[in-house]
C-alpha cells in the first residue's frame, strides 16, 4: 500500500525529469538551429566564390555586397538574439536553483511533519487510556455534545423562519402600495412627510389596511432575524465547547509526547502550504521562460526569423540561380568544386533542417505530457491526496501506470481515475476516544485541527464544525 505523500512524490519527480529532458532538448534544438544558420552563412559564402569565378569584377563586387549586406544585417540580428537567450537562459537557470532550495526546505518540513504524525499516532492508545477515565474530559465531551445538538437545532430553526418568511413575505411584497409605504417608514418615527404628501399617505394606507399589515409583516420579518442571531450565539457556544475539548485532547498529548504534536504538525504543514504557493509561482515563472526558450530554440522568435530571411533572399534570388545553372554547364573544375559545396550545403541544410523539425514535434509532445503531469499533481493537492491519512491500494500509480503517463500512454484524466478508485482514508490509532470525530486532530491526520474558529460559517443559516460524537449530523472532513 502507497502512502499519499509517496506517491505525490513520485510523480513530482516525474515531473521534475520530464522537465530536465525538455530543457535538454531545447538545448540541443538551439544547437542545431545555430548549425543550420552557420551552413546557411556558409552557403552564402560558396555562392560568393560562384559569383567572383562567373562574373567580371564589377558584377562581382556589387554581388558580394549585396551578400555581406545581408550577411551582416543577419548576424547583427544573430547576435542580439544570443544576448537575449543568455538573459533568459541566466533567468531560467536562476529560477530553477530556487526551486532546488525551495524543494529541498520543504523536503526537510515534510519529513519533520511525517515524524510528528507518526509520533502522535503511536501515542493515540496511551492519551485514549488516560481520557476514557478522566471525569473532568468526560463531562466536558458531554457539554461538547450537547451545545452542538443544540447548535444544530438553532441552525434548522433559523433556515426554517427564513423559508417562512420567504414564503409567507411574497403577499406583502407583491403588493406595490404596501411596499411603497413600508420603504417609507409609514407609521414609524422615521416617517418624515408633511403636509399633502402625509394626507396622501394616510390615504393610501387606509386602502390597504396598512397598519394592520404593517405589523404581521414586521413580526414576520424580524424573527428570521433573532433566530438568526441565536443561532449564531448557540453555534459560537457550540465552538468554544469544542475547543475545551480540543484542548483537554491536545493537553493529553503533550504530557504523553512531552512536546505539543499538534501545534508541530500544524506549524509545519502552514510552513509548507506557504512553500508548495512559492512553488507555484516560481513554477509559472519557469514555464513562461521556458516557453521564450522553446520559442528561441525553435527559431520562432522575431529576430531569428528576420535574419533567416535576409539570408533566404539573397540565397533565392534570380541571378544566383542563374549562377546555379550556368556552372552547371562550364567544364571548368574550380566551379564544379563550388558546386558541389553548395549541393553539400543544401543537403546538409535539408537534414539539420528535418532534425530540427523532429525536435520540435518531439518537444511539443513533451510539453503537452509535463502538463498532464501537472494536472494530476494539482488534482492530487487541492484533494488532500498528499495528506498523512491518504492512502492507495494500487501499488502501479508510482509504476506502470505513473510511466504510461510519463511516456503518453494514457492521459492524466484516466491516472487520476485510477488514484481516486484505490484511494482510501487510514485513521489514527486508538479507540476514537481523545479525539472524537476529529476534534483537536491536525488536518493532515483528518481532522479539522484546534484552533478557533478553524470550522464555523457565519451567516451561514447552519453550523459546520465537528458533529455529534455519538453519530449526530454535524460534519467537518471524513468521519473520524
């Protein structure tokens, strides 16, 4: 059986490989686009020697500098585009060392948090015997359990007077006179109106009884309102019930631990919340360098592709053809020879220029599987699948399955359809008495943790901390 952390692990270094052997490739993708832009240049140059060996002096020069013009504005554009990759290339390699130092410090905070949970879960029979005996716990549980029943029923109360008033309002607010006199405040110190417009009124509310309706409909709305408000005093009982509790659990544990468990676990998993949102960040940020880099090695830059086509028009221009086919036809060897380099070149160009165009495709392919990688680790986080308490049955998630990702085989939509099938919850140890449904437990060992206000939706119409420990409706997570 696969721990959670194991195998989030697992496929972080899957990702981490992937993106290694991606950077490589774009490496060797610069490389070789470097190379065909030198053999371009170098193509050039065997078309010059053509030129010099065909044509007079005159012609010959004006050629050569139409060439070296081109020649030149394309390696000034070259060598900008170099500055520019280094930058990026510097930013990129920057970036990624501070990834290592992140990854290792939350390397350090997870082992610590793993050792914390492990500690605590073995204690978890020794804090169990020592508060099943313990009248002053005890009595406490039973307050605990009481304000959440009486939490709960304030909750329903309160939902329930809200729906009366919704339902049974509709009459009073459909009625456009009614609704006109109440925005005003008729019949209250905070009616202002005088003269004509106070006749008007009175005149109004004659026709539709108002003040009679005035007054059901001010119950009507203000006890929604109280219930509302009790509620929020029973839940807010109900919480600190719950926290004495918590505490009593917590206390237990630190005199069994001879240190605070809980609090470590707590301190360290928000340490590490913190870090994995640096992470994410820093991740963004190396995959947008990463993206300008892919663009560069790919010559889809801007710069790239106006040196290209300097060179490409002086290459494809009528005269040079001409020159082409002309020293097809002279007997002379020296031309034959520059012939020829050409021919090399342009078959050299040809296969460099298929390579890269391999890379490419193989990159992207890459790319699209780095992502689906991601996916699945987010997917793996914002679930809690890296928690202490997670757990998988399929040993093959961080093996044959975790490679088909890996290679492209199957997507990260059906990875994670096979994590979620043999995902399963471990419960601490012990008989469910110190930290009943949870309460007082660190988050990562499944429950809601203990401090204030960790739970509680205020305004909510309905109360969402903890539950009855003897199997009420309250819930918070899974059930402990």
């Amino acid at each position: 059986m696969l721990t959670g952390r194991q195998t989030l692990g697992t496929i972080e270094q899957s990702r981490e490989d992937l993106r290694r052997e991606e950077a490589e490739l774009s490496k060797r993708i610069e490389r070789s686009t470097r190379s065909l832009t030198d053999l371009q240049e170098r193509q050039s140059e065997a078309y010059r020697d053509l030129a010099r060996f065909r044509l007079n002096t005159d012609a010959a020069g004006a050629l050569n500098t139409r060439l070296d013009s081109a020649a030149r504005e394309a390696r000034r554009l070259l060598d900008k585009r170099s500055a520019d990759y280094k930058v990026l290339t510097d930013q990129l390699r920057h970036c990624e060392a501070e990834r290592v130092e992140l990854q290792k410090s939350r390397l350090e905070f997870d082992s610590g948090r793993d050792a914390a949970e492990n500690q605590m879960d073995e204690l978890m029979e020794a804090v169990d015997g020592r508060l099943e005996n313990d009248s002053a716990y005890l009595a406490q549980r039973e307050r605990t359990e009481k304000a959440l029943a009486t939490a709960e029923a304030a909750a329903q109360k309160a939902a329930t007077s809200e729906k009366d008033r919704q339902e049974k309002g509709k009459a009073y607010e459909a009625d456009p006179l009614f609704i006109y006199l109440w925005k005003r405040g008729f019949g209250t110190p905070d009616y202002s109106h005088r003269g004509l417009v106070r006749s008007l009124d009175r005149w109004v509310a004659g026709l539709v009884r108002f003040q009679d309706a005035r007054a059901n409909y001010a119950v009507l709305t203000s006890i929604p309102d109280k219930m509302a408000r009790h509620a929020e005093r029973c839940a807010q009982n109900a919480e600190d019930e719950q926290q004495k509790l918590a505490d009593f659990s917590r206390n237990a544990m630190i005199d069994a631990a001879g240190t605070d468990l809980v609090g470590t676990i707590e301190n360290l998993s928000d340490q590490i919340e913190q870090i994995d949102g640096e992470l994410d960040g820093l991740d963004r940020r190396i995959e947008t360098l990463s993206g300008a880099l892919a663009e560069f090695s790919s010559g889809e830059d801007a710069d790239f592709q106006k040196a290209e086509e300097h060179l490409s028009v002086s290459l494809q221009a009528d005269d040079l053809n001409d020159l082409w086919l002309a020293a097809l036809d002279t007997p002379s060897p020296e031309d034959e020879k520059t012939v020829q380099r050409i021919a090399d070149f342009r078959e050299r160009i040809e296969q460099v220029a298929r390579e890269i165009r391999q890379d490419r495709e193989l990159q992207r392919d890459m790319s699209r599987r780095r992502a689906e990688l991601a996916d699945v680790i987010k997917r793996f986080r914002s679930n809690g699948y890296g928690s202490w308490e997670s757990t998988f049955s399929d040993d093959k998630l961080t093996t044959v399955l975790l490679g088909e990702l890996v290679k492209g085989a199957i997507t990260g939509a059906e990875y994670w359809a096979r994590a979620e099938r043999s995902h399963k919850r471990r419960k601490p140890r012990g008989r469910r008495v110190a930290f009943p449904k949870g309460s007082g437990l660190p988050k990562s060992m499944g429950g809601f943790g203990g401090r204030r206000g960790a739970g509680r939706k205020r305004g909510s119409g309905s109360f969402k901390t903890g539950g009855g420990f003897g199997g009420g409706g309250f819930k918070t997570g899974d059930q402990f």
